[in-house]
C-alpha cells in the first residue's frame, strides 16, 4: 500500500479556554467569505460548530481550526499536539 505525507500547510487556530470564549467568537466570526454558523454555550464553555460533515461540539481545551478553504472544525489537543507546531513570524 502506497504511503502519504501530510501537506505542510500553515493553518490558524485558537485553542478553546474559558479565557478565550469571546476570542474564539471573534475569530470564527470574522469570516466574511461564507456563512459560518456556531454558538458558544457560555456555561459550559462548548461551542457547537457547523462544519462541512455536519454539526460538531468542541470542548474546553479543544483547538479550533480553520481550515484551507475558511471552514472551521474542532480537534483535540492530543491530535493537534501530534499534527501542528507553533509558525514563528
């Protein structure tokens, strides 16, 4: 079986903390190519994601991520840990 490597892709992401509630409000709601639909349950800190294979939740500590083509989509820490470094300017 043939093998792949992931394309090394620079994407934007905010990790989920009560502390950046409103932050990761800003940042999924500045996109302006597309009609991105969510809500943030202030309680419990979950935010409910629309993403192209359907209705997600991410959850405190989860990373939210934008995707190639402006889409956003939750991951877990563990996984973006293992897929992601930090981009230095």
């Amino acid at each position: 079986m043939a093998k792949y490597r992931k394309k090394p892709v620079v994407i934007e992401a905010v990790q989920l903390t009560r502390e950046t509630l409103e932050e990761v409000r800003d940042f999924m709601g500045g996109e302006e190519q597309r009609n991105v639909s969510f809500s943030i349950n202030f309680k419990d800190g979950a935010v409910s994601i629309h993403t192209l294979e359907g209705k997600m939740r991410a959850s405190l500590n989860d990373w939210i991520i934008k995707g190639v083509k402006g889409e956003f989509y939750p991951c877990k820490p563990d996984i973006f840990a293992q897929t992601y470094e930090k981009v230095e300017d």
